[in-house]
C-alpha cells in the first residue's frame, strides 16, 4: 500500500549506540597505531604489537560497521 509507512525501517536505540561504540573504539585504537607508527623507531617496532593492534581495530570496525548497516535498515 502506497504511504504505509515501512516498518521494517527502525532505528533501535541499541543499534545506534554499538555502531557508535565499535567505531569510536576502533577510532581510538587506530590513532593510538598511528602513534605508535610516527613516534617509534624502526629498529625498537614490534611486529606482534602492531599485528596485535592492526586485529583489534578491524575486529571493531567490522562490528561498528555491522551495527550501522543494522541500525540503517540494512539487514545481513
């Protein structure tokens, strides 16, 4: 029916703050890598520590943007 409106699209409030939360976490820790990155020398790096990092941040943008697809109306 034409007007009706569709209510499959609904913002959940729990959507809207885990999409903020991953990705303002994942902000967070990829500002801290970038740190890291330009305040580190070449030679004292640690490549676990930044593999570590690295996964950390993909982990929570990958939900952040799960929650945000979720929160859109976007169902996967």
């Amino acid at each position: 029916p034409q007007g009706k409106f569709m209510s499959w699209l609904v913002l959940t409030p729990g959507s809207l703050f885990l999409s903020t939360f991953h990705n303002s976490i994942c902000e967070w820790v990829i500002g801290y890598m970038f740190a890291y990155e330009a305040t580190v020398s070449t030679r004292s790096r640690s490549l676990a520590k930044e593999l570590t990092t690295a996964a950390v941040a993909s982990v929570f943008l990958g939900f952040g943007s799960l929650f945000v697809l979720l929160a859109s109306g976007v169902f996967v």
